[in-house]
C-alpha cells in the first residue's frame, strides 16, 4: 500500500532520513517507534507529503505522492497535538474539513457517537480542554473512511476509557483490511494493538518486522522488553 | 415705488430749476433713444432712460449730465463696441445693466470707460459679459460705487480687468462686487484712493492687482477664490487693514503677494485657507499686525531680500507651515504672536510665553531649499525630524524667533 | 478554497482582537471629525492611522495568526487540497476580515463629513494598505520558523515601510540636489506603498496645491488618471509579489 523507496532527508547538514526503504501493505497496524530524533516523525511527515524528501520516493497504491494532492484522501491523519481556529465551533470545523474531502460519501460516525461529539457541536474550539480536542483529531482521522490511517501519539491526553474505546475502533479497522500506522512512546500501550514494528535509530530503519516474529526471536512477552534485549544484543 | 418717488423728485427739481433740464428716453417717450437724448442735452441736465434694450454702438458723452436708468434698461455694445465712454468731468451713469462690449480690440474697449474726466459718478450699475467693466484712465475724484461687475471666465488674455484704473487720482472705489474678469480691481499710477467693502471673487488671475500707486488704502475688502489671490507690487505707503483673503488655492496662488513694497501698514486682515497667505519679497518697513493666518498652506513666506519689517500680535493657526524662509539672516522682528504650535509655558501668568519661540520647521526650509522634498509632506518620518528639530535647531537660523509669543490668540 | 476562507474568516470575525481593532478605528473616525473644527484636519489625522496603525495592525496580526495556525495548517496539509489553495484561503480570510473591519469603521463618518473622492481614496488606500501589509505579514511569518524571529522581522517591515524609507528618500535628496530629480523620486514612491497611500490622499485634499506649488510633475502624475492606474497598479504588485514569494516557499516547505 506504501512504498518508501530510497528515502533521504536532511535538514542543513543534518541527515536525518539516510535512505529509507520500506513496504508497508494493508490489513497491518504497524507500530512506528524509536527514540527520540530517531526520524520518526520525519518519516512520518514525509508519507503526508508536509515534509519533502531530499532524494528517493514514496508511492502510495504505487503512485508517487508528488505533484499529487489526490492519494491523501486514502488516509486520515491525526496530528500528537491538535489545535484549530480558537474561535470556531466543533461543528465548524467538522464541516470545513468535509468540504475539503467533497469524494467521500460513506462516512465513518463511530468515534463521533462514542465520544458524544454531537452534544458538544456548538462549542468553540478556543475552549475545549486538550484531551476533547484530541478526541475531535481521533474523529476527523477516521470519519473519511480512509484507507490508511496514521495515528501520531494518539492515545496521549486521552482519557484510559476514550483511549480504550480508540484503541478498539483502531483493532477493528484493522480487520477491516485498513493500513494503521502509530508511533508511540508508551510502548506498552502498542503491545495489544500492533501487527508490525518498525524500529528507527539515527534515521535509519534498523529493523521491520511482524509482532510475532520479534517476540520469538527474543523470546520476550512485552514490545518494551523486546526492544531491549535488541538493544543489548547489537 | 421708489422709481416714481425719483421721478417726482426729478419732476420737481426740474420745475424750481429753469436751468436744467430732463430728457426722458423709451417707447412713448421724447426720445426713443440715447444718443440723440444727449445730444439735445445741456451741461447740467438729467436724461432719464426708461426700462427696455438699447443698442446704439458707442455712446459718447462729453457733457456734464446725469444717465439715469428706470426700470434697469439694458444698454448692450453689441460685441463690437465700447458702450459708454465718458469724456467730460461731472457726468453720473446709474441704474443700467451695461452689457457686451468689443472685445479684445486694441483700444480696450470697456462697459464704461472714463477718460480723462474728473467727478465722474458711477453707482448701482450690472456690468455684465464686458471686455473692461469699468476702466478709469486720467480720472480724478472718481466714485465707483455699488456696482455688480460680471463676465464669463475665458482664458486670462480673453478678458480685461473689472475696474480698470491708470493714471488717477483720488477715486473711490466701494462696495461693488466684481467676479469673472482677469483682475478684479486693477491699479497702476493710481494714488491717493480708497478702495472699501469691494468683493471681489473668481476672478482668473488677481482680485486685487495693483503697482506703482502710492498712498492708497484698502479697507474691509473681500477677495475670495482668485486665481492668484492679490498682489501689490512697486508700492509705497499703502494702508490695507480688515480685508479677508481667502480660499485662494492653487499651484501659484497667494493670499497677498507683495513685492517691492514699502512703508506700508497691513493690520488687522484674516487670511484663511490660501496656498501661501502672505508672500513678501524685495519688503522693507511694513508693519504686519493682529492678522489672521489660517488654515493656509504656508502662512508668510519672507524671502531673503525682506528687511526691517515688523509681524506682531498676528494669530497663526493651523497653517501646514506658519512662516517659511529661503534665508539664513533674519533681518525681521517678530513679537507677540500667537503660534497654535507653541507648548511653552508662562509661570508669571502676563500672556507672553516665557520660552522663545521658533517658527520656522525644519521640513519648511527643507521644502525651501529643494521643492521636490514636498513629495515627503505629512510623512512620519518628517513629523519625527520637525519635532527633533525644535528641540534642537540644526538646520533652521536660531535667531529667527518670537522673543515673546503670546500664549493667546489675540483676535479671536 | 473559498472553504478554508469561509472558515478563517468566521475565526478572525469573532477575534476579540480585531473586535477592538475595528472599534477602536470606530472611536478615533468618529472623533477625529467631531473634534477637529474641519474636515480637512480630521481626514490628515485619519491618514495618519492608515500609514501607522493600520499596517503595524495588519502585519503584526497575519504574522501572529499564521504561527498560531501552525497545528491547523498541518492538520489543512495532510487533507487533499493543494496547498496554494491553503495559503492563498488563508490570505483571502485574513484580508478580507482585516480590511473589512478598516472599510466597515471607517466609512459611515468619512461618507459624512468628508467629499465623496476623499472617502473613496481613504477608504481605497486603508483597504490596500491593509492587503499590502499582511501579504508583508506572510512572508515575515514564513521566512523563519520562530515565533519571536518572525514578529520581529514584521516590526523591521513596519519600521522599514513607515519611517526608514522616507529617511532613506530625504538622504537621496540631499544628495541629489544639484540634479533634476522630480522624476526619480516619482518612481521612487513607486518603492513605498505608505507613499503611494499618502501621496495620493494628500492629492484628494488642500494640500494638493502645495504638492502643485513646489513640482508641477507631482501634480500631473499623481493629479492624473494615468497617476492613478500605476498607483493602483503598484499597489496590487505590492499585493501579489509577497504573496507569491510567500507562496513559493510556503509549497516547498517542511512543516
């Protein structure tokens, strides 16, 4: 579904993409993680075209992501922190980003219902408490019915209920043939919902590999320890 | 009514007098025209010209008659000719409405031209679309009075000047109004005469226009929206007090252009809203006092070759530039003026300012050095450098002060 | 395009800064011609709030805006819209709500006090003047990535614009003076859009003839039609140069 080919980044001198190659296919919740100015966001940046490449390429359904404004209608992306116009009601600014998205017929209403969005449409966006706006990203990621969904830090401010029920709709996704994309620092919190891991060191990717594979190969039970004991052994 | 009071009056007058005589002139009347009115005319006699329109060319007068219009007769010069031309002394022209005159011939044909009499009488009279309205030449004791002195505004060489005097003395000019001409009054060699209560207005080059012609005064006088406002030129010992100078705008108009003048007496005149209020060049020894100066772009410009003359108790208020100077000697007195700009303060409460006063801003002389620098007005850049400028004079003469400015204005 | 515009300018409407930014333009109209004993005087103090506050406003505002924008215009990045589209909603929205509340307070009492040309130039100019300076604003926020960098440049902007280019013209008067320079400096206004604004609502008042007085080629070029088109012309690449610069850098740009 993703295609990363070659990819390099570098800010100044800074080199912080150093050839980059990885395949990301459907049905997958990848789990993007790494310490930190590992490049992950960067790489992350760089499939939602904000970012630009150096050199290499990045195909999306095996279409180059350049000159190409289009492919972002197949993913839905929720930003680690979420802020909108402080003057706008929710209901504004779920309505602006519909007109931005005119192809979309079926849309995806869970997250709204679940999070009881309707009863809050009227408030100003200026007034919402952080975790209510991180709720209103979870729900503009998903309401498209996107494709790929790619998911920067998304259960951070949420509360253990709203991130439950988000981790949930994540699974279900999933199942539903979707390509999940996550970076998180709670490495725990990945353990029951990633099928891959990617793991980024100093802008390379240093392995990718499914969740199964990995805690067999280092016979550990949690992605925390495994992580580890990769570090330890190289 | 009143026309019939004047006519019994005549009618009477002429009885008791066996002497004069009066000519009636109008349909079923003695006369069905002017010219031959006068002459069967005597010295002395009236001749009465009732309402109607005569054109009969030039009518010349060389007796010492009164014209007497009834009812505004229209006497029109047809385009070609001067309609009344007055050569003998005592004669008086009044209630006509005088109209078309030749135009731009050489002689300078006029509605009613005076010459080379004395004790000539003019009142009450329309002038109306004339080439000269009234034009004096070697006249002496003159009275031009209550006269409304029109013409269509053409180019400056396409018109004469509304009153039209050279070479006279002792006239009177007063309360005629006169617009639309090339100069509303115009003096050369004129001396010894008043000109009082004239509003003189839209007239395309001076409303007031006068050179060599000394010992002249000029009281309570209105000159409004001129093309170049009024100027006074090669003159000496001039009185003008109580006149109104305004709203003469334009790229070279002023309110009062003077030049070469001298001894002379300017108190007690507003000028208001005209591009340069005062404009002094080649002046000495005039006093300039209790004048209004507002609204104007500059209020007095004094050039370098003014001396000895004195400016006190003048009001300057909201003028872009209150005083402007190409000069760096200051070789005139300014005392007790009232400067709207001036924020000093005066402890001992006498109504003089105890700081000094400097008139002149920096951007003033900065515009009078290098004119294109007026693409800068009202930049903020310019407003800072002004005020730096009073604070600290770089630029501007230092002695060019108000030594004791008045903390109120004086006339208002 | 007109969405995001929609939107920003829904947001910038119920700004309370821009709130007070209009009602204070309201105050100061309003007793600049009740105070002043003529119109004329109103109208110069008015100007001066065109050439000083409303692009200090205009710039300071974009500039700020835009960095506090920033998680939302990722957010609007990450959506299938072409980012120009983006940019240029986002000028549109700002511009027009900026240069609305100018036209809105100032409009009833120069329609009342002053000639209909004098509130049309004074309306016309804060309008492009405002335009011209968040357009300025785009670029300041766009050239750095930092908050107080970007504002800072934007006071440099406004410094530049309102204060340092005249003094920069009186020098090159001072040193030119031997030399026919009516012409030149004509151009050279052309280098400033607070000039351009000035010189042009100097021309619709009085001051006109002092403009006449001093240079009849002020007079012809800034008294004339064809003044007026290359002025309106000026202005508008005033607009647009800034904005397709910022543009530009803003489609090649990391966020």
């Amino acid at each position: 579904m993703i295609k990363i080919r070659k990819l390099k980044k570098s800010f100044g001198k800074l080199e912080v993409l150093k050839s980059i190659d990885l395949d990301l296919s459907q049905s997958e919740c990848i789990g993007l993680i790494g310490p930190n100015g590992c490049g992950k966001t960067t790489l992350f940046k760089s499939i939602l075209n904000m970012v630009i490449p150096t050199q290499g390429e990045i195909l999306v359904n095996n279409k180059s992501i350049y000159g190409n404004d289009i492919y972002r209608e197949n993913i839905g992306f929720m930003p680690q922190i979420g802020r909108y116009p402080e003057n706008m009601s929710i209901g504004q600014v779920l309505s602006t980003l519909k007109s931005l998205r005119p192809q979309t017929k079926n849309f995806d209403m869970d997250l709204f219902n679940q999070y009881e969005i309707p009863r809050l449409l009227n408030k100003k966006m200026g007034t919402l408490s952080g975790g209510t706006r991180q709720k209103i990203s979870a729900v503009l990621a998903f309401m498209f019915n996107p494709a790929i969904l790619m998911l920067d830090e998304p259960t951070a401010g949420l509360d253990p209920l709203s991130a439950e029920i988000l981790k949930d709709k994540i699974q279900l996704e999933k199942n539903k043939g979707k390509l999940v994309l996550i970076t998180s620092h709670l490495l725990s919190e990945l353990d029951d919902m990633v099928s891959e891991v990617i793991f980024m060191q100093e802008g390379n990717v240093t392995f990718h590999k499914k969740y199964t594979t990995l805690m067999l190969e280092t016979k550990e039970h949690t992605l925390a320890k495994a992580i580890t004991h990769v570090l330890k052994t190289t | 009514m009143q026309n019939i009071y004047v006519l019994i009056l005549f009618l009477l007058f002429s009885l008791s007098t066996s002497a004069a005589k009066v000519l009636y002139v109008g349909e079923k009347q003695q006369f069905n025209a002017i010219k031959p009115a006068i002459e069967s005319a005597m010295d002395g006699d009236s001749v009465i010209v009732m309402g109607g329109f005569y054109k009969e060319g030039n009518i010349v007068i060389n007796k010492s008659i009164s014209l007497i219009g009834v009812n505004r007769p229209i006497i029109d010069g047809d385009r070609r000719y001067e309609v009344i031309t007055i050569k003998k002394d005592f004669v008086s022209i009044s209630g006509f409405k005088i109209q078309h005159s030749g135009y731009a011939t050489l002689d300078d044909p006029g509605g009613i031209k005076i010459n080379g009499a004395n004790h000539v009488t003019i009142t009450n009279n329309i002038l109306y679309d004339n080439f000269f309205g009234v034009y004096i030449q070697m006249g002496k004791h003159c009275l031009i009075k209550n006269n409304k002195i029109s013409a269509i505004s053409k180019a400056e060489q396409q018109i004469g000047n509304g009153i039209h005097c050279w070479k006279s003395d002792s006239l009177q000019i007063i309360g005629n109004e006169i617009s639309g001409h090339r100069d509303g009054i115009y003096f050369e060699f004129v001396t010894h005469s008043v000109v009082w209560r004239n509003l003189s207005h839209d007239n395309i080059r001076y409303g007031l226009h006068f050179m060599f012609s000394n010992d002249d005064s000029y009281f309570t006088n209105y000159f409004k929206q001129n093309g170049a406002g009024v100027a006074v030129m090669f003159t000496k010992n001039v009185t003008m007090m109580n006149n109104t100078f305004e709203d003469n705008w334009g790229d070279a108009a002023y309110g009062l252009l003077l030049k070469e003048i001298s001894d002379s007496n300017i108190s007690g005149n507003r000028f208001i809203n005209n591009t340069t209020g005062i404009y002094m060049e080649g002046t000495s020894r005039i006093w300039l006092d209790k004048n209004l100066f507002r609204e104007n772009g500059w209020g007095i410009k004094i050039m370098a070759s003014c001396m000895d003359n004195s400016l006190r108790k003048n009001d300057f208020y909201s003028n872009s530039f209150d005083v402007s100077t190409n000069g760096n000697v200051v070789l005139n007195h300014f005392e007790g003026n009232y400067w709207d700009r001036y924020h000093g303060y005066d402890l001992n409460k006498d109504g003089i300012g105890d700081v000094t006063y400097h008139p002149l801003s920096m951007f003033g002389v900065v515009v009078e050095k290098m004119p294109s620098a007026m693409l800068l007005h009202r930049s903020f850049f310019i407003t800072l450098l002004d005020n730096s400028e009073k604070v600290l004079p770089s630029l501007t003469p230092s002695n060019f002060e108000d030594k004791f400015p008045s903390i109120k204005p004086s006339l208002i | 395009m007109s969405k995001i515009g929609h939107l920003v300018l829904i947001d910038i409407f119920k700004n309370k800064i821009v709130l007070i930014y209009a009602i204070v333009l309201l105050i100061i109209t309003w007793s600049v011609f009740m105070l002043e004993d003529t119109s004329g005087k109103g109208l110069l103090t008015l100007l001066n709030v065109v050439l000083l506050v409303v692009p200090l406003m205009s710039l300071l505002f974009s500039t700020i805006y835009l960095y506090n924008s920033a998680e939302f215009i990722e957010l609007l990045v990450s959506q299938p819209v072409k980012r120009q589209q983006i940019w240029l909603s986002l000028y549109f929205g700002l511009s027009l709500s900026l240069a609305g509340a100018f036209v809105v307070a100032t409009i009833i009492p120069l329609l009342l006090f002053c000639s209909l040309a004098q509130a049309l130039m004074m309306t016309i100019t804060g309008f492009a003047v405002t335009l011209v300076f968040i357009s300025l604003g785009f670029v300041a926020s766009i050239v750095s990535r930092d908050k107080a960098k970007g504002i800072g440049i934007a006071i440099l902007m406004w410094l530049y614009f309102a204060l340092l280019f005249d003094g920069l013209v009186l020098f090159l008067l001072f040193q030119f003076a031997e030399y026919p320079i009516e012409k030149p400096m004509v151009i050279l206004s052309i280098f400033s859009p607070l000039d351009l604004a000035r010189i042009n609502n100097l021309m619709q008042m009085d001051a006109a003839a002092l403009m006449g007085y001093t240079g009849a080629v002020f007079k012809q070029y800034f008294g004339s039609g064809l003044g007026l088109y290359i002025t309106g012309f000026a202005m508008l690449l005033w607009v647009i140069v800034p904005l397709f610069i910022s543009t530009r850098i803003f489609k090649r740009r990391d966020l």
